[in-house]
C-alpha cells in the first residue's frame, strides 16, 4: 500500500489529514477496495483522496468533512483505524 509522504504538499502546504485512511462507500477504478489516503490540499477541497494502490485520484475531501475530521483528531488523537466517509 502506497503511504503518504512527507513533502506531498508542498506545492499547496500542509495538510494535518495528510496520510489518514478513509473508507469510501465504492471501488477505485483499479478494481481495489474502498480505501483511499489523504494527500494534498487544494484551492477548492481541503484534501485529494488517492488509491493507494495504483495512485489515481479518488475524490476530494470536502473542506466540511475536513473540519469534522479535524476538530475530532483535536479532541481524540489521530485515528488508528480509517475514517468512514458517506455521502449525504
């Protein structure tokens, strides 16, 4: 499984989501499970999620779900298992 590296973002700067495990609810194209990674930051989303096993973009991570994820990360640490991510 491709992890996240360190420097990833320095072209849009640092994301504290960076290399969290989130579980969508479909498959990559590539066929994998629903298990994507949390990587760069952009103008528009708070994060990209990528395949970790053929590096294609899964989706954005919205700036809202990010803002959950991250008020939670203050409260509780970092996760140990991935975060389920659902559509409304």
């Amino acid at each position: 499984m491709t992890e996240y590296l360190p420097g990833q973002d320095d072209l849009f700067g640092a994301n504290p989501l960076a290399g969290i495990h989130v579980k969508l609810g479909r498959r990559c194209e590539c066929g994998s499970d629903t298990l994507v990674i949390v990587g760069a930051t952009s103008k528009l989303h708070a994060a990209m999620l990528a395949c970790p096993h053929c590096n294609r973009n899964g989706g954005w991570l919205s700036k809202d779900a990010a803002s959950f994820v991250t008020a939670v990360i203050e409260k509780f640490g970092r996760p140990t298992e991935p975060v389920v991510v659902r559509r409304k």
